[in-house]
C-alpha cells in the first residue's frame, strides 16, 4: 500500500516532466485493483445494468430471456458499498420498444432497455427505453418522458429530469429540465451558441452535492448548473487539443444514401427528404464526476495504442488536465465516487484514486487558464 | 498525378463497396420516430455508423451508438 503511495507522489511531482505530448501517462502500477461498490453479475440468465451518482450505486436485474418486454425489474441500491434496499419497478408495457443488437460479448439480443441512471440519494430511478425514458421515484413511476438518448444525455436529482437532445439546428436548445413533481414540462435551459450551428449534444453528469456537469460531446465546452438547472459557470474546451476535422461533407454523402432509398421506395408516393449532416465527429464516450471535478473518456483517434484518454476539469481553476490510462478504452465507460474514479472496461476494471485527478497541466494559451466562453 | 490516382482509387473503392453491400442496407443504424404536422407523415430518423451491446467487466450492460452521421427528416404529404 506504501508502495502505491509513493507511486501516485513520484506520479504526481515527476509526471508533468516526463510527459510527451499533451497528455500525462498514468504508470500502470498506480492503477488500484479494487471492488466496485456494487456486487458483479456473474448470472449469465440475469441481464444486469448499473448507475452511480456519487457514492450511491444501483444495478437494476431483471430476466435475460425478457430483455425484449420486461414486465418488471428488481433495483438494489447500494451507499458506500453497502446494500441498503431493494425496489421492483413494475413497468406495466411502457417500454414496448425493443431493438436487436449486436453484443461484444457475441451474437445478438433484443433489448427494451438501453442504459439507467441513479440521482445522489439513489431515491430516482431511470430507465431509459428506445422511444422514453421512465422516471421512478422509489417504485413510483413519476415521469415517462418520450426521446431516444444516448447514454450520459440523461441525467437525475432529487426534483429534476434533465435531458440532452442532439442539436443541429437552432430551433432545439441543448439542455432541457422536466420536474419531477406537478404536471410541469420540459423547460429549455441551455441554449446553443448562435455563432456556432453545427452538430451539439451534452454529456451530463451530477454531482454528490447534486449540482450538474454539462460537456458538449462535440466541441468540450462545459458548464456546471445548480440542481436547478441555473447556469452557474460555463468553462471552455480545452486549449491543448487539436480542433477535430470538419466532416460535414463525407456524412452528407453517407445520408445520400438514405435518401436514394426513400426515394426509391415504389410503394410511396416521393417524399420530399431534409438532411442534416453531422458536422463534427463526437469527442466524449464517457463522463463522470469525482468530488467537484468532471472526468471525462475523449474519444481517441489512436485507438491501436491501448490507452484511455482521460481528461479532466477542475471546477475552482477551470483548467482542464489530460491523462493517459495504460487501459482498453474500447467500450470503457466511467463510475465517479467522492474517493476516485472506476474505469470500467469489457475486459478489466481499474480504480484511479482522486489524488491522481489533482495538478495542472501546462496550457497554450494564456486565456485557457480558468478559462470561460 | 496523385490527385488523379486517388480519385480513380475511391471511386473504385466505392463501387467495391456499392457490391459489398446488400440492397437496402445502407451500412448504419436508424433511431426514427413518426409525428405529424399539417397532414404530413414526418419519419424523423437520427443515424449511427453501428450500435452494440457492451458487456462490461462488471457483469453490466450499456447500449451504445457510435458513428454519429446525422438525422433526416422525411416528409410524406
């Protein structure tokens, strides 16, 4: 253990130095092997799902063989590692959607439920389906919120939904919040930037004291909201990566594609056919919160190196930090506590502690220090 | 002359694809969902270069998209 520790030090004062590129390596040896706060699934007929929001965990189980239609699913809420109750969720056919996909782990299998996610007190549940997402506040369903949302766009506290459509145009905003009490709707909170109408979408992740990190998965501008939903900091990317390629013109091309199809669809009168192509590649796989900060997976475009590009956002100094994990990145996501952050991958699972989140990193430019938009 | 090269390249490279790919599927996902304004069908469709089911190490799943390509809106009237 003392061994570890002196690692993270020497990692912590050296690694600045050795760096090459933007990017500090994280030796592998201070990687920390340690139980998730959650049991793991090891029943191949229980099909498994799980969400952290600070130091409250749940999985949510149910029967492999109804992935497909489930009436009803068992979550077991766990604080601190600590199993403290079990809910079933009766879902009465409201996720009637299911869609058959491809399985890393082989062959395929229809599926109606797509990811969950927990609030910090682990009181609210969600469940999101392929057409909605059902909202639960203990095993009362509260909310069935229509939308299709990839994983980290949906994010809970205690009174609010918070939702992050896929923005391409300037009518949709980039944050929406539906309370979860009273008949209210979706209110817009963040709207995008008028100058810069291309391809948006938020990865959204809160935080123990329930404030809520905002990062566009596009260009890695972020902001931190209150529990709310009011905009309390905006942060900017960071300014020691490279800006990502305009790829407009070859996705323009792929949805070329589509619309030949529809066109030639003889059993339809010729549709008339709007594309909007995305204009930027997608930066972020996977964000979480550790104590204030924001931890983030960026998509790597070297991915043949086997590392994980962790990139990290100091909430006082507004300084990002990149780190590079000695890891698989493919399909690795992240499960943020106050004490560090799980990087969970298909093959392995390390546990980085917090300290190895702490220092500065050197910036280009002198604005990006505590830098904002 | 590179230029010239290149071009002869890719277009070989998608008639070779063009083959390699059966009618009607068009290598990518649909997310779509249907709604209707002012008599028409909308057929709004958000696409993906894939989506799969990772089993993570702890015995969990998550679904995920990848290759974000766009969305289409299709309109019957």
């Amino acid at each position: 253990m003392r061994s570890k520790g002196c690692l993270v030090l020497v990692f912590l004062t050296g690694g600045l130095a050795l760096a090459a590129g933007p990017c500090v390596p994280v030796p592998r040896q201070v990687l920390v092997a340690k139980p998730l706060p959650y049991p793991k699934n090891e029943d191949p007929s229980v099909l498994a799902y799980a969400a952290m929001t600070g130091d409250t965990a749940v999985d949510v189980l149910l029967p492999a063989n109804q992935a497909a239609s489930p009436q009803a699913v068992t979550v077991r809420v766990f604080v601190r590692g600590k199993h403290v109750e079990t809910r079933e969720l009766w879902l009465g056919g409201q996720l009637r959607v299911a869609r058959e996909v491809d399985s890393t782990a082989g062959g395929r299998i229809a599926v109606s439920i797509s990811s969950v996610a927990v609030s910090a007190d682990g009181s609210v549940v969600a469940l999101q389906g392929f057409d909605r997402v059902l909202i639960f506040r203990g095993e009362e369903l509260r909310l069935s919120v229509p939308g299709v949302f990839p994983w980290d766009s949906v994010a809970l506290t205690e009174d609010t939904f918070f939702f992050a459509p896929l923005v391409e145009s300037p009518e949709k905003r980039l944050l929406y919040a539906h309370p979860l009490e009273g008949e209210g709707k979706p209110s817009p909170i963040l709207e995008p930037d008028t100058h810069d109408m291309k391809t948006h979408q938020l990865k959204l992740a809160v935080r123990s004291d329930q404030k809520l990190w905002a990062v566009d998965a596009f260009t890695l501008k972020a902001w931190l909201l209150s529990r709310a939903g009011a905009v309390q900091r905006r942060y900017a990317p960071p300014d020691f990566l490279d800006e990502p390629p305009d790829v407009t013109e070859e996705n323009f091309r792929a949805l070329e594609a589509y619309r030949a199809q529809a066109m030639g669809d003889a059993t339809r009168k010729p549709p008339r056919v709007e594309l909007r192509p995305a204009s930027r590649r997608e930066q972020v796989q996977a964000l979480t919160s550790v104590g204030t900060k924001a931890v983030l997976i960026r998509n790597s475009p070297h991915e043949e190196e086997k590392k994980v590009r962790l990139l990290v956002l100091n909430e006082s100094s507004g300084t990002w930090r990149c780190l590079l994990v000695p890891a698989s990145g493919d399909g690795a996501t992240l499960r943020g506590t106050s004490a560090g952050v799980f990087l969970v991958s298909p093959h392995e699972t390390f546990f980085l502690p917090a300290e190895l989140l702490e220092g500065d990193q050197p910036q280009r430019g002198e604005g990006a220090r505590g830098g904002s938009f | 002359m590179f230029g010239a090269f290149y071009r002869v390249a890719r277009l070989i490279g998608c008639l070779v694809l063009a083959a390699l790919v059966p009618a009607g599927a068009l290598g990518y996902i649909d997310v779509c969902d249907t709604h209707y304004e002012r008599g028409c069908e909308v057929r709004h469709c958000i696409k993906y270069q894939g989506e799969r089911l990772v089993m993570l190490d702890d015995g969990t799943v998550v679904i995920q998209y990848y290759g974000y390509l766009g969305q289409t809106w299709t309109y019957y009237c």
